[in-house]
C-alpha cells in the first residue's frame, strides 16, 4: 500500500471516491468514482491503471463501503488513457459490465496511427525540427519511450455524443465533451447532485497536458480554452477530478488555468519580436519554468518542448492573449 494514498471517500450517499495508486510517480493515483444505483446496481468513473495489485484493491476497497464489485453493471472513462480506462476490460470481462467513452474517443482508439507519436523514428525527426542539439536527443529518446503507456485494444459497448444523457438508476449524466487533453475527453454532469465529473480536464492542482493523443489538424490548446469556458453553467458545481482530490471552486480553477496558457501565450507573442521564426528549443529556453529551464531534463524538457511548440504555433496562426481577454470580458 502506497504511504501517501487517501482512504476510499463519501462525496455523497450514493458516490464513493476510491484512489488507485498509479505503477509510475506522478500523478500517484487515478481517483475511481463508485457509483450505486437506487437498483443496487454499481457504476464506475475511471476506473484506472490495471496491475493485479488494483484488480485486487478495487475490489477489496468497494468491500470496504460495504458494496459488492459483481454488481457492477457499467464503466464510463473520461478518456482512453491507461490510468482512466486501463481496469475497463478487465472489470468487462469479470463482471459483465458495459464500458461507455465518449464517440469521439472510441475513434481515436480505433485509429491505430495514434501510436505514431511513441514511434521513435517520428520523434527524432521531431526533435531536429524542435533545434534541439544533437547531444540532448538521447535523455529525450529515453524519457520519451519510459513515458509510453500501454494503450487498450477496446471496443466500447456504448459511446456517448456531446450533450447526451446517460440515465443510470440513480443518476443521470449529461455528457459535455471537452477536447483539449485528448480529443475525445468526457466530462459528466450530475445536475441532481450539483457535481461535476471532470477527468484530467480539470484538475485542482496539476495543469494538464494538452493534445496528449493521436496527432490531427486540430489545436489541442485553443480547443482547451474553449472547453473551459464551456464548463461555465457548473462553475458552483463540486468538482469530482481523475486525480488530486474533489474541490468546489470551478470558476477559479478554470480562471487559473486559462490564465495559465494566456501568460505562456503572452510571453511567446513578446518573443516572437526578435525570434522570429527561430525553432522551439530558441523560444524555450527564453521562458520561464518553475524549474528555471537548466532544472529540465528528460520528460520535463520533453514536455516543456512541447507546450512550447503548441503556444508558438497558437501565436503563429494569428491568436494573440489580449484579443482573446476582451473576447472573455464582453461575454
Ligand atoms: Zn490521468
């Protein structure tokens, strides 16, 4: 048993919060949403990583809020990542349980070019355009193939479109599809219980990584800002996250994290003055970093670069901070 990891938690008579530890660092743990129907029946929210350990744990902790896992009838994840859908096809498999995601993410899991991006064939033609020196390649490689995480095969049993409903005994959950994380990410409103199910979409601490999916046209990070402002209508709702802990506050969080990518966007738009065209690894280590850009090695320099080269490309296309400000004020 992990030191740091919080005991299953009542959100409500009918909700449970059970945290799954996760096999690497950060985040620790994915928090798993229980779900008991007014039938008996059970229901999960991401249910996270599968290892032996949490097929046990899951179980042991359900036992623990005196529920049985064999009444599980449905598993909804936020997105198809490992440590949101990872546990689906085993709990499927186990308990005859249907597994729900969004319509637009079962495409993206049935696109096999998604793996594309762990291909390091792709990435060292990446790290060229990026200008990264030649003798930075190998931590990045290695970080880079340490972070791959195993992606599910699966076939859902039911997809849900923006804005569908999905009745559960008990519980009616109305989808809002928020792209930005990944392409397909499912938030869930219980408008009954004044909750919000927000996946990785938005976390109470964490920023989360944008565009962390298959590569496409579209840009995960104006497609992020727009899915914050579409959580609006729940701002007084209390926030269930996939990871950290529950919090009420959504207004300010989704302030935070705008504000967040507004003043990265800013600082490219100031740089982009005498950088010009220059590649991303120019522009990044002109910016700030909480870990002061020598403090990045490995998977933080990765993913500095990266968010980098989204901000840039945004500031590229013509998007600029205070045109999007005055957007937000006139509403
Ligand atoms: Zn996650």
């Amino acid at each position: 048993v992990t030191k740091d990891l919080p005991a299953p938690q009542r959100i409500d008579e009918a909700v449970w919060a059970i945290a799954l530890p996760l096999p690497y660092g950060q985040p620790a743990y994915t928090l798993c949403y229980v779900l008991l129907g007014d039938d008996g029946t059970l229901h999960l929210v991401d249910p996270g990583w599968d290892t032996p350990e949490n097929r046990a744990s899951l179980r042991a902790a359900i036992s623990v809020i005196g529920l049985d896992l064999d009444a599980l009838s449905t598993v909804i994840a936020s997105h198809y990542h490992a440590d949101h859908l990872g546990l689906a096809e085993h709990l499927r498999e186990t308990t005859g349980a249907a597994v729900v995601i969004s319509d637009v993410e079962r495409a993206v899991l049935a696109d096999r070019a998604r793996s594309s991006r762990h291909d390091l064939e792709a990435y060292a033609g990446t790290l060229e355009s990026w200008g990264v020196p030649p003798e930075r390649h190998a931590e990045l490689d290695a970080a880079l193939v340490a972070a791959s995480v195993p992606v599910h095969d699966l076939e859902p049993d039911r997809e849900l479109r923006d804005g569908e409903v999905l009745e559960l005994p008990g519980h009616r959950l109305s989808s809002v599809i928020t792209p930005g994380h990944t392409e397909g990410h499912l938030c869930l409103v219980d408008h009954d219980r004044a909750v919000i199910y927000t996946g990785d979409h938005v976390l109470p601490k964490v920023n989360p990584g944008l565009g962390l999916g298959r590569v496409t046209d579209r840009d995960p990070l104006t497609d992020y800002l727009d899915s914050l402002e579409r959580l609006e209508p729940y701002d007084a709702f209390r926030v269930l996250p996939g990871h950290e802990a529950p919090f009420s506050g959504l207004r300010q969080r989704r302030a935070e994290l705008a504000q967040h990518h507004l003043h990265r966007i800013g600082e490219v738009v100031r740089l982009t003055r005498f950088l010009g065209d220059a590649p991303i690894w120019e522009y990044a280590s002109r910016m700030t970093w909480s870990l002061g850009w020598d403090g990045l090695h490995g998977f933080t320099l990765h993913s500095a670069l990266y968010q980098t080269e989204q901000h840039v490309k945004l500031v590229r296309s013509g998007y600029h901070p205070f045109r999007q400000v005055a957007r937000d004020r006139s509403l």
